[in-house]
C-alpha cells in the first residue's frame, strides 16, 4: 500500500467514524488535555493499521478494536505530554454549534451524563455500554471485544442496571 | 428515563460537529508521531545492539593482540549476552498484540508479554549479570595471578568481589523495583481486563 493510499483511506475514515472515535475518547477519558492526548494516540494507531486492513472486518469494528485497545493501553501506560505539537483539534463551544430547540438541551445534558457514568464502569463494562448506546449488534460486539455473544448479552443485563442507576439521579435533576 | 430514552438521546449527538479538525496540521501531526515513534524503536535497539558489538569488538582485539584469552573470553561473553538480548527482542516483537486485534487477544497477548518481561527481570541474574560478573571474574584473577605477588592477588581478587558483589546487587535491586513498580501493577490490571470478558486468569500469572 503506497503512502497515498494510505492517506486516502484515513482521510476518509476521518470524514465518515470521527464521531465514533471522540465518543469512545470521551468515553474512557474526561479532561480535555486527557482526551487530547488518547485521541492523538488513537488516530495514531488507526493510520498505523491501515496497512493490515484487509476488508474482511467492517470499518466501524476495526476501528472500534483499535480505539479500544489503544484507550486501554494508555489507561495503563504513562499519560504521555506531547511537546510542543501543534494542535489540529479543537472542541466547538460557540453558541453557533449549540442546538436551536429548547429541547435538545437535555438531551445534551443527559449525553454529557452517560459519557460520566461509563466512566465509571470497568474497562470492558464501559466498551460495551459504548458500543450498545450506538446500536451495535451483539455480533458485532462480539468481534470486536473476542467475547461469545451470550457473555456479552448477560453483561448488558447487568451494564442496563448500572447505568439506569447512576442516571436516575442525574435525570431526576433535569 | 429507561435505556431506550439513554440510547436515542446517545444516539442523536453529533459528536464530530463539537469539534473541529485542521485535517492538514493534524496529517503533519500523525506522520510526525509515526516517524518518532519509529526513530524511538530503532535508536533503542541500535544502543541495545550497538554496546554489545563494541564490547565484543573491543575484548576481543585487545585479546588477540595481547594474546590473552580471558579478554577473549569477556568479548565471547558479551557477545552471547547481547545476542540473547537481540533474539528475545526478535521473538517478542513477532507476539507483540496488533492494535487491531480484538480486545480479549490483545490482553491475553500483552499478558503473555508482561509475563515474559517479569520473568526475564527476575532472571537477569543467570542471563545477564552471573556470565558477565564471572567472564570478568576469571580475567581479573587471572590479571592478579601473573602480576601481582601473594599480598596484593588476595587484595585484588577481595576488592573484585566487593565490587562486584555491590554492583550486581544493586542492578538485581534496580531490575526487581522495575518489576514490582511497573510490571506487576500492569499484570495485573491486565489480569482485571481478562477476568472482565469472562475468561479464566491462567494460573502461572496469578502473583
């Protein structure tokens, strides 16, 4: 694979699972710089994986396993400071990027509250609440995390509670 | 609010219109961070590698041009040190876990890999120190023996020991810190990570 190709393929990718990345970054990390230096490490690693990309898997899964693996490998490695990069991301807060509807404003909230309480899962608890809220299928979940899909079924039982618990007080406020 | 409510309002975030991206700069950023990470990888292994041969090179010349054996002998040992160093690092970077494996392979691959990491710390005195200390042990001795008289071989045989002993000491010291600082907390996060997708730790892990 030429250095263009490679190029092309993560541009495009950028273009069509950026959201998918920044969740799963919002997900396993909560302050900025945090997230800055995790989503640094996972584009990393998804340009890197490129070259093994072969097809077979479908975009989303592979690149859900490399944003997992790299937010569990930096989770436990040092939280590295990258000198003097220069920054290429940047968080919109503008009033412009806010909703116009009143209601979508709770709904911000209620997302802002899911992101805190799968932070406070264990690590596998907390990819498959990821994967679940974006509608994953259990198969799905299965190739990317290497668990049998019953195991994952019964996790999710358990990972409904949990959050239904840690959101009940958080919606009883809004 | 049940989970349906949690999922629809998940699912109707835009997550990618919160942020903005410079697509250039960041294309710079990731080709910056590939090229470091590469030039880390190879500035690491060409020290590893790069000791070994000057100090093989180096014991072994000076042994052929005095004649001497035991310097010969600390050059064969330094070789068969640095290329056990070289071989392992060969067969580890052969297992090392693909980010884009799935996550259960991936921890049960950086397991086996800390694993083997510990093992060689805790071992660094038969593979490492114990062939050094004692190739250089005999060339010392030897040294004494032929130039020294009686009184001053025992001095010098005595004051290789101390030295020797504190040196290795505090290199087995530093190794077994490392271990229990770094390798055993990663252990056994990674232990956590397994037992979490529902599969057995292997007991040879357990601590």
């Amino acid at each position: 694979m030429t250095a263009s190709e490679q190029e092309a393929i993560f541009r495009r990718w950028l273009d069509a699972h950026l959201g998918l990345m920044l969740k799963v970054v919002r997900g396993c990390a909560a302050a900025p710089p945090d997230q800055d230096d995790l989503f640094q490490d996972v584009l990393l690693q998804v340009w890197s994986s490129i070259p093994a990309f072969r097809g077979v898997a479908k975009e989303t899964t592979w690149i859900y396993r490399v944003a997992f693996n790299t937010a569990l490998a930096w989770s436990r490695g040092e939280r590295r400071r990258r000198e003097g990069h220069e920054t290429f991301l940047k968080f919109d807060v503008s009033p412009q990027s806010q909703p116009s509807h009143a209601e979508a404003l709770p709904e911000q909230e209620i997302v802002a509250q899911l992101y805190a309480a799968i932070r406070q899962l264990p690590k596998v608890d907390a990819s498959l609440a990821l994967m679940h809220l974006d509608g994953l299928s259990y198969s799905e979940m299965a190739e990317v995390l290497g668990i049998s899909e019953n195991y994952i079924g019964v996790k999710l039982n358990r990972i409904r509670l949990q959050l239904a618990e840690k959101m009940k007080g958080a919606t009883d406020e809004l | 609010m049940n989970f349906e409510d949690f999922q629809k309002a998940w699912q109707s975030q835009d997550a990618s219109a919160q942020v903005t991206i410079n697509a250039e700069v960041l294309m710079k950023e990731v080709r910056r961070n590939q090229q470091q990470f590469q030039a880390t990888i190879f500035w690491r292994d060409a020290r590893e590698v790069g000791v070994a041969i000057f100090l093989t090179w180096y014991f072994i010349q000076r042994g052929l041009r005095t004649d001497s054996w035991t310097d010969c002998l600390v050059g064969l040992t330094c070789f068969g040190v640095g290329a056990f160093m070289v071989v392992d690092r060969l067969l580890q970077r052969k297992k090392q876990p693909l980010a884009s494996d799935s996550l259960l392979v991936c921890v049960q691959t950086s397991l086996l890999q800390v694993n083997h990491q510990i093992w060689l710390l805790k071992n660094i005195f038969w593979w490492y120190l114990l062939p050094l200390s004692a190739a250089l042990g005999v060339s010392v001795a030897v040294t004494c023996w032929h130039e020294l008289d009686r009184a001053s071989q025992l001095a010098g045989w005595c004051g290789y020991a101390v030295v020797c002993i504190l040196l290795d000491w505090f290199l087995y010291w530093l190794n077994q810190t490392a271990v229990k600082k770094s390798l055993v907390p990663r252990r056994r996060e990674l232990e956590v990570l397994l037992a979490e997708t529902g599969n057995p730790v292997p007991t040879s892990t357990k601590p």
